[in-house]
C-alpha cells in the first residue's frame, strides 16, 4: 500500500535527505579519469591492496578523460561523504576552479598540483617534462631526425602539454626543426584513438622514421597501424611509448617505453592519504 501511495503521489527519494543520517565520514574515494588508461589499472590495483591492508574502505569512481573530475567529487561528497579523494588523472583547470570547495584530504597521482597551493591536496607524478625531453634525445642518438608525436592535446594544464613541452626542448637542443601542423597529431589515451592517429601522422609525413606516442595504450595502436599499413617497426619506422605498462613487454616487438613506478606512486600516494585523514586538516 505504501509503495502505491508513492506511486500515485510521484515521491522520489531525496539524496541529501538520505544521507543526513551519516554524521561520520565514511570509505576513501578513488576517481578513474580514463577507462582504457592501462597505466591507471595497475596503480588502481596497487592502492587497493594498500588501502585494504590500513582497514579503510574505498570505492572507485570512473570517468571520460574529458570530463570534470573535480564536480564529480563535489557530487560525490555531497552524497556519500568520503573521508578523501584519490584522483588517477586530472586537469589542474578543474582543481584550479572548483578544488577549493572540497575540505576533505586528497591525492592527486600522475599529475603536479603543487602550484595550486591547496593545503589538503597533495600530489605525485612523473617528471613528464623531462622524460619526453629524454624520450627525442634516444631518438636523435639513435640517428632519427624526421619524427613524428601522437597524444594527447595542448592544453597548458594537460599532462600531454609537460611531455611535449620536454620533446620541444629535446627538439631545440639538438638542432632539429619541428612542424607542428605536420608532425604531431593529437588524440586520446586508447589503442583506438592511437591507431587512428598514427595513419593519420604517417599518410601526412610520408618521410617519417620515429614516432613517440604520449602513452603506451596509443603506442600499441600506432604499432597495429604501422603492419596494417604494409611497415614494419622498427625497420621502417620505430615506436617509442612512454608509462611502461606490462602490455608493451608482450608486444611484437617489444615496445620501447619510459616506465612510471607505479608502485612508489601508489605507495606514496595512499601514505599521503591516510596521513590526511589520520591527522585532520588545519580550519579552513
């Protein structure tokens, strides 16, 4: 009879309402930014086994690479009060503009936040910038001087925008020129998107040797793009990646990459964390 009167009325549970009840801030949310990111599988897998052995909980969060990660945690925090956030993936655009309603401990991993000044955010990632600067200096050594970039996007607060801006200076110091309209071509983090890009990059620069692609996913794809494609790697054109995901060690060939450590990410980032959440935020 209830269930009919809700019916007839048009009643519908109220979320806020529904959580009053929770005066105790409860599990860890971790946000995904990115489903086909094989680099955030592996860190994903890592911090769970890291936060279950600390008794916490968590949940895990996914969202497109595009989206805003950081309304999605207000979202989130308004509905089931986590006791903090971890953030695989971000754009400091978004932690720039909204972070600062969020009064709960946060990990932000891959990418660095330190210049947003958030007293309850901390980061860890990879020094891009220098590792695709190491990534164009391999290649010149190794005597390639027409190459190709795909991934990503230029948006100044992107992780892609760090590695390119090392693969500029690499580009600089050696003494090479770079066509940007011609020689990069920029997509998102899936096997798919890379594919995509590489034909793209290799039908619009027939003089192409190299190719250094902003993830290991997109790496793989430009891979399956160059055989279909009637080339070979490396003997046509060779393929750098750059995350070091397990995939590229099952590669025909062998993908070279430059590989993050995950485990001293997680294990950072999850020690960060629990700390926040152990010792309490300063008052805002």
């Amino acid at each position: 009879r209830i269930m009919a009167v809700m019916k007839e009325q048009g009643f519908e549970p109220n979320a806020n309402a529904r959580h009053l009840k929770m005066r105790q801030p409860q599990a860890v949310a971790v946000l995904v930014k990115g489903s086909q990111n094989m680099l955030f599988s592996d860190i994903l897998e890592r911090v769970q086994a890291k936060v279950a052995l600390s008794g916490e909980e968590m949940f895990v969060d996914y969202l497109d690479e595009d989206s805003n990660e950081v309304e999605r945690a207000a979202q989130i925090y308004r509905q089931r009060r986590p006791k903090g956030f971890m953030f695989l993936g971000g754009d400091l655009e978004f932690f720039r503009g909204a972070f600062g309603e969020l009064n709960v401990p946060s990990v932000l991993l891959t990418n660095n936040a330190e210049e947003l000044g958030f007293g309850n955010l901390s980061s860890f990632a990879t020094d891009d910038e220098k590792a695709g600067e190491a990534a164009i200096d391999y290649l010149f050594e190794n005597g390639h001087r027409h190459l190709g970039i795909i991934g990503g996007n230029l948006s100044v607060d992107q992780i892609s925008y760090r590695r390119l801006k090392g693969v500029y200076h690499s580009i600089q110091k050696n003494g090479m020129e770079f066509d940007k309209g011609l020689q990069y071509e920029p997509c998102r983090y899936s096997m798919e998107e890379g594919y995509k890009a590489a034909r793209k990059l290799i039908v619009k620069y027939p003089g192409l040797t190299a190719i250094f692609a902003l993830g290991d996913v997109i790496a793989l794809g430009a891979m399956r793009a160059i055989a279909d494609m009637g080339l070979s790697v490396p003997q046509d054109i060779s393929v750098i990646g750059f995350d070091g995901i397990a995939s590229t060690q099952y590669s025909i060939p062998r993908l070279t990459t430059l590989r993050q450590d995950t485990e001293q990410l997680a294990e950072k980032g999850v020690r960060a964390l629990l700390e926040g959440i152990s010792y309490g935020l300063p008052p805002v």
